[in-house]
C-alpha cells in the first residue's frame, strides 16, 4: 500500500515536470517572438500573438504561482494519503503497532465530530453515527474499524512541524526525522542550493508552505521562482517522498505480523549494498521485493532487492528447499553489519 502511494506521486511529480518544462519553451519561443529572429507565417504570427500576451511580468507571476501550488498540492496529497495508508497498514497487522497508533484516535476522532458539527466543507460528507461507531469499536480494541481520515485531519500547511504532529499523533515522529537525514534528500538539497543557512532539511517544505500561503492571502509573488528553482522544488520533494515512504515502511514492521516471513539472516557484506544471506527453507525472494533489515539493536531499514545470484549466476528469483542456502543479495541502498532480512508477504500489498 505504502509502496502505491509513492508510485502515484513520482507519477504526479513527472507530469509537473513536463508541465514545468513545457512552460520553459513556451518562453523561449517568446523571446526568439520578439528578437523577430523567427520566420513567422500567418499562423506563427497568431500563435505568438497569443503567447506574447498579457504582459510578461503578469504572466510569469502567474505561472509561478501556479507552479507553487501546484507543488505543494503534490506535496500535501502525498503526505496524507500516504500516512493514512501507514495507519491501515498498522492497524491491519493486529500487533503492538496497532494499539500504539490507536492511543489517540478517539480524541482525533471527536475532533473531526466537531467540524462536521460546524460545517466545515472539508467534512461535510462524514457520517456522525458512523464517526462514533467507529470510535467505540476502536476503543473495544477492534482495530479493523479505525478511521484514518482522524489520525490525519490537519487544518495547517504541511510544513515541517504539522508532519511532525501528525506522525506524533500516530506514533511515528521518529520516521520524520528519519526521513530529514536520508542521505539522498541532504544530497539533493546541497546540489539544488536548498538547505537552507544552516544545512537543515526542512528549509525548503517550509519555504514552499510559506509561500504558498503567501499566494492564498493574497501576498506578493516572488518571481525569482522561475524554472531552475520550480525543478529544484520538485526533485527535493520527491527525494523526500521518497525517504518518508521508506521510513514509514521500516516503522510499520514488526517481526510477529503475518504480514512478513523471514527471508534469513547476513553477518558478511561487501561494497555497502551486497550481504551474502543464509537462508530459511522454502523461502521465496525475488528482484524488486522490498525487504526490512533489522539489526540487532531493534533498527531496522526498509530496502529494494536490485539482484540476486545463486551459485554465481544471477536469478531473477529464488525459491530455496533446504536451510542454509547462500544468496549474494545486492540491496539499492547501503545496509549494516549483521542482520535478519523479512520480506513482506504479497497479500499485504
């Protein structure tokens, strides 16, 4: 479920991009337009009539506050369908993971109540009874009946301290800040000039909320947004999808879910990313198959199978009969030390 929502906003975050790029060749057809450096037919002459039209510093304004919007929309859509989809996930597994992220459903539960109760547009289509239903069910320990859409209601901009808010609420703070050390967000926002005076990671989604409430007040538009930053935006928020997404996924592990089997375990690596792993009888691991490396201190990282070999020869899949059989597993990301590697069982997809 987690790994769909991420899909679904790179997805979302390729269409800004050709949006974004579009948008920059539409503006240097301009400026060829007004140099007359262009062989211009009747027809090039109508479309660049269009083009050159409102004025440019109105039109640039325009486009890029439409282009923080935009942004942020990805952005906030993305936060919360995947942190819904954390909490399901949790509450699916009926483990300890469950009744930590129910501690404060009932009081999130009466907070969107309220809104319904003062007709707030947002909820307008929530049912009472059924909001209360819930909340008993829970409260009795039913966790197949939480309502998601509490755990995740937010009434501020999704900046840094709302994430961490609503991952408190639902006993995932330590995935935020997880997610803020990922190393290819820190690299991503050192490249793009993003990281703020003090290298801090959450410079920049603040700075885009700010904005972005800027131009729904009403405030002024800055135009040194222009093309190169509106892609720096972008490829910094995926990186950050990406590393919330993997935290999430670590943190919504737990070893005693059916949700999981135990692929076997590793204590020799090379090259950060390759663990030789030994494995359990009639286990199944495939490439592409997201694997939860938990080291023996309880941490653990969520990982992507990049290839697997047998005996030298790389398989695109495995199924091992006896115990014991060794695997050269190359992960898409460094891994630890000496660790138990779980896949996650299909059917919890």
């Amino acid at each position: 479920m987690i790994e769909k929502v991420l899909a679904d906003f790179e997805e979302r975050l390729d269409e800004l991009t050709s949006e974004i790029h579009m948008q920059a060749a539409v503006a240097d057809i301009r400026k060829l337009g007004k140099s007359g450096v262009l062989d211009r037919s009747p027809i090039a002459e109508e479309t660049l009539r269009h083009l050159l039209s409102p004025s440019s510093t109105s039109r640039r304004r325009s486009q890029y506050a439409g282009a923080i919007v935009e942004l942020y929309a990805a952005w906030e859509t993305f936060a919360e369908v995947l942190v819904k989809a954390f909490v399901v996930e949790c509450a699916a597994s009926g483990t300890s993971l469950a009744v930590n992220v129910c501690k404060r459903h009932l009081a999130k539960s009466m907070e969107i109540i309220a809104l319904v109760q003062k007709g707030i547009p947002r909820y307008a289509a929530e049912d009472l009874a059924l909001l209360l239903e819930n909340a008993t069910r829970v409260e009795r320990r039913d966790y197949s009946q939480i309502n998601a859409l509490a755990l995740v209601h937010h009434s501020a901009n999704l900046r840094s301290s709302t994430m961490l808010a609503m991952l408190s609420d639902v006993g995932a703070d330590q995935a935020w800040s997880q997610a803020l050390r990922a190393t290819d967000l820190l690299t991503a926002l050192r490249d793009s000039g993003l990281s703020g005076p003090h290298e801090n990671a959450v410079f920049f989604l603040d700075d885009l909320c700010t904005r972005r409430n800027d131009i729904a007040h009403g405030g002024e538009i800055s135009e040194t947004f222009d093309e190169t930053y509106q892609l720096a935006y972008l490829k910094a928020l995926r990186a950050l999808g990406r590393a919330l997404s993997e935290a999430l996924f670590a943190h919504a592990f737990d070893p005693d879910s059916n949700f999981y089997r135990r692929v076997g375990s590793y204590s020799e690596r090379y090259q950060g990313q390759i663990a030789i792993v030994v494995t359990e009888p009639a286990t199944l691991l495939e490439e592409r198959d997201v694997c939860i490396v938990l080291y023996k201190d309880g941490s653990r990282v969520a990982r992507t199978v990049v290839s697997i070999e047998l005996d030298d020869e790389r398989q695109k899949s495995v199924l091992t009969v006896g115990e014991g059989t060794e695997l050269g597993v190359k992960f898409d990301a460094r891994v630890g030390q000496k660790a138990e590697v779980f896949v996650r069982r299909a059917a919890s997809i």
